[in-house]
C-alpha cells in the first residue's frame, strides 16, 4: 500500500512538470520557470537548507540524512531543464537506490554540465548506484538548470527541490586566461557577408568547384588581391562532421572555464607573414587580455602555424616570456613540413576534410603560390640536418654508361629547383631569413614558461616527393602526425614532448586523448586519455601498407565494413575510412593504409594504356617488403580489383573488357625485400655485336646482335628492344641481322622495382656480302664467334659490377674493352 500511495505521489510530481505522461512517453509542459521557485520538504527524514554551493564552478547540493531513521532506500527523479525558461531536456529515470549503512551527510555534486554523482561527503567519496543515470543527454547547447525529487516510504517523506543553477551565476574565476591559437585555415575569412572559408555547403557539394575561395590569393608582392575581405572567428565545429576547437572549449568549460571570461581564442589573417601576427596581432590580443583580467600570466594552447606564431613573438620579444604561464604546442611544425612544398607544386588538401569530402588540392595550389605563411611552413635548413631531404629528381647518376637515379636534393638545391618550379622568389628568400638557426632550436629551458608539446607519432606523413626520369612520381610517408613529421614537430627544447599515437592533423585539438591531455595540461585535472599518450618515443610504431598506381586508371580504397577512400562522382577526393592517406600528383595516385583492416582495391580504368602498381609493407617505420606489378595493358572500359593480404603477394583480377566478366589474374612481376624496395637507378643494358667487318667498319656478313642487361639493386625484370623503330618485343635471346641495308637498334631494359632505363640506340650497316664468311656463317661453323660473343657478355658484367667505384675508369675501359674484341674478331 505504501508502495502505491508513494507512486501516486510521484504521478502527481511528475505531473507539475509533464502534464502529459503516457505509456512512458513525456511531454513537456510549456516553457516556464514558474513550478520551480521554491524547495519543498516534508517529513523529518532530509536535511537541505535551501542554498546551493559550487565547487570548481559547478552545482553542488549539500543533503543530510536522519540519524534516527532506519530507512536505506530512497526514490529518485533528477532532471535537466533549459537555464532560460526551465523546458525539460533529460531526466533519470525514477527509480529506487540503496544508501550504505552509515551515510550521514551527502550531496550531489556536477562534475559537468551534464553529468553529476551523488558522494559521502564524510568520507568525499563518489558514491555508486548500480543502474543510476548520472549523464544526462544534451541536444542544446549549456547552461542548464537542474531540478531533484527525493522520496522515501518513511513517513513519506519527500524533498522536491527548486531549479539551480548548474554554472555558477556569480564566479570568481581563479583560472589564469586560456588562449587558443589556430593554425593555418584555422580563421574564417569573409568577402562582405559572403563566407570564403570555410563555406561547407559549397565545399560539400559535388560538382561544384572551390574557385569560390579565389579571393583568397595573393599578388605576387605578397599582398592582398582583394582588400575587401574581412576575418571572422576561429573555426569551431562547422559542421557535424569536422570540430576544430568546439570540444575542446567545451571540455574546458566542464572544468569551470569561462568563454570570454576565462576562455578565449585568437582569429587571424592565416595567409600573412607570421611574424608580423606575432608582432602585432598577437602581442596586442595578449596585453588586451590580461589588461582586463586579475590575472598577470595567460595559458597558451598553440595549433600547427599557430605554434610557430607564438614562439615568433617571444623570439623577437622575449619580455612576453614573463606574461605566459603554461604553452602547449600540439602539432607545430618546428622545422616545417614537406606536405607544404608538396601543396606549393602539385596540390595538397592539407588533411582538412568535412566528412567524406577533402579540400580541393589544386584550389589550395592556387590561392597558396604567394602567401607568404606556407612559404614559412616549408622545411627549414635546420630540417636537413634531421633527414637527406623531401624533394628527388631523376637525373644521370653517370653520362658514360647513361644510369640515371634519383637524387635527393640538398638545402640549395631545393631552394634553387623550388625557383626553376616558378614559386616566388622573394618569399622563399624570407622564408629562410624567418627559420634562422637560433629560431628553430628555441629552448624553453630558462624562459621561466612550463612548457609542453604534444607530437603525433605514428600515422602517415609526407616525408618525401620525387619524379623518376620517366615522368613518374613517387611519394614517401614516415611517422608524424599525417602533416608535420615526428622529428620536426619535436624539435624544441626546454619543453616536455608528449606523444600522439592516433591523431589527424586538423583535429588534433579536439580529437579523443589529446583533447583530454591539452585540458588537463591546463585545469590541472585527470580526464583520461584513453591510451593515446605516451611519454615515450619508443612506443611510436609506423605500421601499416601503401600503395600506388601509376597510370590511367583511378585509385579506390574498401575497409571490411565498406567505407570508401578515393575519388567521389564530381571528382573530389572522399575520405571515408579513418586513417587512410590519399595523395594524387598528375596521373598518379597513393595511399597509406594502416594495420589493423582488411583492405580491398579497386581501380576503374580512364583511358586506354597501362598501369603500374606498387604494394609496400611497412613495419616499424622500414619497408620490409614490395610487390611490383608492371605494365598491365587496359583499354577505356577495364576494371581491376584485389584483396591485400599479409604476404604482400596478392593477384590482380583484370576485367579488360569492363563487362563484368574477369579475364584473367595476374600476379607481381617481383616481390622485393626492403633494401631492393628502395632502388631508384636505372639498370643498365649493353649491346654486343657478333660479325665478319670490312676495314671501314661496315658489316660484311650476318650480326649476331645480343643484349646483356645488369642492375645492382632489384635485378633486371625484362629488356626489350626495337629495329629501325618499329613495334618494341622483349627481347629472349640472340637474333640476326642478315639483310644488306642499315639498321637501327633501340633497346632498353626495367628493372624488378620498375625503373625504366632510357631507351638506348646502336647504328649497325651490312654491305657487300662476303660469301666466304657468309658459307662459314650459314653453316654454323663459326661457332667461335658465338663464344667470343659470351666471353663479350661476360667482360660487360664484370664492367657493370665495377661501376659505382671505378666511374672515371669506365670510359677508358669500355674503350679497351672494344679493341680488344675487334682484335679478337680479326683473328
């Protein structure tokens, strides 16, 4: 009985606060805050005074217990209620809980906008209910006021509470003032009431070409080409899909931070010379701050180039050092960034996708070619002392026997190819001037700052892009944080380096774990970081599979739960699978895949031709292993798919026609270990003739024409060879020229990780016949002319073998080598 009059009693609550409440389905009442002015008790079983406290800014509940009451359970309703007119938002269910022998004095404690605990204030510690919601759902943005029944089946007693405040309404902040600065694209920028960045509805609709951001270019003097636009605000979540700073705000704000009290962001023009941000901008949105705050120090959370920005002013102005207590570098490229070199060249999305949908590279190309902040993001001189480089080239490695490789430029030589590529001159000048070698070994050690900087280490960053001779490019991805490289990120002294070990660039001030770590870097709190940090290098693992196409086909990625990666219907790049690196550089395509899925390829032909693809497993930051496809015939139409497997040895399935039908599978032309993975010379492929010559040399018999082809790396794959022009065939064996006339041999060889030699040409002439020979030679009695032949081949290998250390001596040999055959024909 008593069970149902308490039930009743709470109908008849609830009622006040849902008129409407059947099978379970609650309708809120109009919008009023009238049903919660005042708190109600009756019976002798609660203690409440009334009056609320806060602790770290948040609601806190003092209740007590009778002593002399033997009851334990007691019945619950809590509810989360609009702060402006008390709309119901969430609740807990109604239900009974048990209390501990010995509880005396408790409360109700909100760690949170959202989510409370109920704790023995005798002993402050967190209480647990087994089933309780304590985590309210939220679909409006906070504050919030917070309304709670407590009943019990002892005198029915009840306690109905007014409705609090969940914020403190009148705080007196001890937190020293948060200021957060973005990186590169971290600020809107307005043309007029026309948003250029970021528009996401125009981004995100395919077809539709990003030239609406045209207006962001600079002139070639560095300065704007259109003066009417305007900066907004940093970027904060502009779409459900894509959250920049919002979470992390709000996660400050759950430890009793403040927007635009204690909380603060800084907007800037991300396309300007940084040192000029810093030394203006920057410096006065610091005074401004702490001139209108108790406090005499700022905390500094600092994005990307928004690093590079911060430690700008207190390089040039090191009296700034005494006005910042703690700085957190999440991101910065120190030292630079090949990915910026590669979005000056040949485009990059600059790892900034809303959704499934990138940033279109070229249009990033195109408003970047004079600003100067992504010249300032370009790898340092100091960069180079760290690695041998991010751009190669091909070229001869040796004029003589005509071996090209592909070289990995110096400092100089980068900066001079970078000015032959046409990029601005004047700005790659300041570009060097901007990372003087004090600036980009900045030690934090006695600047009086605590420092920290927080590194990603183990997903896919461009380290390095380089085009073969034969117009091919290749690209290569080391550990980092999918834009700044491990050692570039952690190249700053006097600071303690925290390791990402899941991140992506553009979000890593909100992503899970270092969301957490940068907020209890600043609050002084313990939120859990869910195994993403690490104080450790060493636990940094570069794991995982790329691959690339070379050719006219299209690059399309699957996860076993069919996400997709790859080109969308209008043409943009889809990045739907998390973690996944996508890069397109003219008709070539790369991917980074990592560990932990199974990865299916599919590639749709473009054109007629045919395509080469790489497969590389990678553990531990090495190339282990590389399965090379070469020269796969297509037409318009063909399809190809595949499974990768963990043996790297997977076949190709070729649709050649595209009707659906798979004609044939095809296996890897080559397996090759790490060190052969990694050859980028040319092999090399000498020419011996075999024959009866007059004095003037012109042939006067059949030649034996052979071709002997060497590479020191990978090994040769196939040679192939032409006469006078006509259809190239592999070549297989000796064959004969045995018609008067001149000949023209073309021949070139490839090697088994796909480094295609030049093609080589040999003129040879028959004239006169002389029969005597030619009966010797028809015959086949000649045969030791076959065996000067090998002898021939043999000699040609031994010179190969000798190459990289005798290179001078080789012209002089080759010469040798040639009299002596010519002599020996003679005989």
């Amino acid at each position: 009985m008593k069970n149902k009059f308490i039930f009743i009693a709470f109908l008849s609550f609830a009622g006040l606060l849902f008129p409407a409440y059947s099978q379970g389905v609650i309708i809120a009442p109009p919008a009023t805050c009238d049903n919660f002015q005042s708190t109600h008790i009756s019976g002798t079983v609660f203690g409440f005074n009334g009056q609320p406290e806060y602790q770290n800014g948040f609601l806190v509940l003092p209740l007590k217990f009778n002593p002399t009451v033997p009851e334990r359970n007691f019945n619950i309703f809590a509810s989360l209620l609009a702060e402006v007119n008390c709309a119901y938002l969430d609740s807990t269910p109604f239900q009974t809980i048990t209390f501990p022998e010995g509880v005396s004095n408790f409360s109700i404690r909100f760690i949170s906008d959202n989510q409370f605990g109920i704790f023995n204030d005798d002993t402050n510690q967190e209480m647990q209910f087994q089933g309780l919601k304590t985590t309210f759902i939220t679909v409006s943005p906070a504050p919030y006021k917070f309304n709670i029944y407590l009943s019990s089946d002892y005198e029915y007693a009840e306690l109905e509470s007014k409705a609090f405040d969940i914020r403190d309404p009148n705080p007196s902040s001890t937190n020293n003032p948060v200021l957060i600065i973005p990186g590169i694209m971290g600020t809107e920028i307005y043309k007029g009431s026309e948003k250029l960045w970021p528009d996401i509805d125009r981004m995100l609709t395919p077809f539709v070409s990003d030239s609406f951001m045209d207006p962001l270019v600079y002139k070639e003097d560095a300065t704007q080409l259109d003066t009417s636009l305007n900066i907004g605000q940093v970027v904060g979540k502009p779409n459900f899909l894509f959250d920049y700073t919002e979470e992390l705000t709000n996660e400050l704000q759950n430890q009793g931070y403040e927007l635009n009290q204690d909380i603060f962001t800084f907007p800037y023009d991300w396309r300007k010379d940084i040192a000029d941000i810093a030394g203006n901008e920057l410096k006065q949105n610091i005074d401004d701050i702490l001139a209108n705050s108790s406090k005499k120090k700022v905390d500094i959370v600092a994005h990307s180039q928004g690093g590079l920005v911060i430690k700008r002013l207190l390089f040039d102005h090191p009296e700034y050092e005494q006005k910042i207590d703690k700085l957190i570098f999440v991101g910065t490229p120190h030292l630079g960034a090949a990915k910026a070199g590669k979005a000056l060249l040949y485009g990059d999305n600059m790892n900034i996708s809303f959704g499934p949908l990138g940033l279109d590279p070229q249009e990033v190309k195109k408003i970047s070619q004079n600003m100067p902040s992504l010249y300032e993001l370009l790898p340092s001189r100091e960069y180079f002392n760290h690695t041998n480089g991010y751009i190669g080239q091909g070229e001869l490695l040796n004029l003589d026997v005509n071996v090209y490789h592909v070289k990995t430029y110096n400092y100089e030589e980068t900066e001079q190819f970078l000015k032959d590529k046409g990029l601005n001159i004047n700005l790659i000048d300041q570009a060097e001037s901007f990372h003087s070698s004090q600036y980009d070994n900045f030690d934090f050690t006695d600047s009086g700052i605590d420092a920290y900087n927080i590194v990603g280490c183990q997903d896919a960053t461009i380290t390095k892009v380089f085009q073969k001779q034969n117009g091919d490019y290749g690209l290569s991805y080391g550990p980092g944080d999918t834009t700044v490289p491990i050692f570039s990120a952690s190249n700053i002294g006097g600071t303690l380096n925290l390791y990402a070990l899941e991140t992506n660039h553009g979000t890593m001030l909100t992503q899970n774990g270092t969301r957490q770590q940068i907020v209890n870097l600043i609050a002084g709190s313990s939120l859990s970081t869910e195994g993403v940090i690490t104080p450790y290098a060493s636990e940094c693992k570069f794991n995982g599979q790329q691959v690339s196409v070379h050719s006219p086909v299209d690059l399309h990625i699957y996860d076993e739960d069919g996400n997709h990666t790859g080109p969308g219907l209008g043409g943009e790049i889809e990045f739907g699978i998390p973690g996944v690196q996508y890069n397109t550089i003219e008709h070539n395509k790369f991917a980074f895949l990592p560990s932990g899925h199974n990865y299916r390829i599919s590639m749709n032909a473009t054109d007629s031709g045919s395509f080469s693809f790489y497969s590389s497993i990678i553990e531990d930051s090495q190339i282990v292993n590389t399965a090379y496809y070469h020269e796969i015939q297509v037409n318009a139409t063909s399809l190809a798919a595949m499974s990768l497997n963990e043996d790297n040895n997977q076949v190709i399935s070729l649709d050649l026609e595209g009707d659906g039908m798979f004609d044939e599978g095809i296996d890897p032309s080559a397996i090759l270990d790490g060190e052969a993975s990694l050859d980028l010379i040319t092999p090399i492929t000498q020419v011996g003739l075999a024959g009866k010559q007059w004095k003037d040399g012109i042939y006067k018999s059949d030649v034996l024409v052979s071709l002997e082809a060497t590479d020191e790396g990978s090994g040769v794959l196939e040679t192939w060879y032409s006469l006078n022009g006509i259809d190239f065939e592999q070549y297989g064996e000796p064959f004969v020229l045995e018609k008067k006339g001149d000949y023209t041999v073309y021949y070139y060889s490839v090697d088994k990780a796909g480094n295609n030699e030049e093609i080589q040409e040999l003129g040879v002439k028959i004239g006169k016949i002389d029969k005597k020979f030619q009966k010797c030679w028809k015959n086949n009695k000649c045969k030791k002319i076959i065996k000067i032949g090998k002898k021939v081949k043999l000699e040609l290998k031994n010179i190969r073998k000798h190459v990289k250390e005798n290179k001078k001596e080789i012209k002089e040999k080759i010469k040798e080598t040639i009299k002596n055959i010519k002599s020996k024909i003679k005989r």
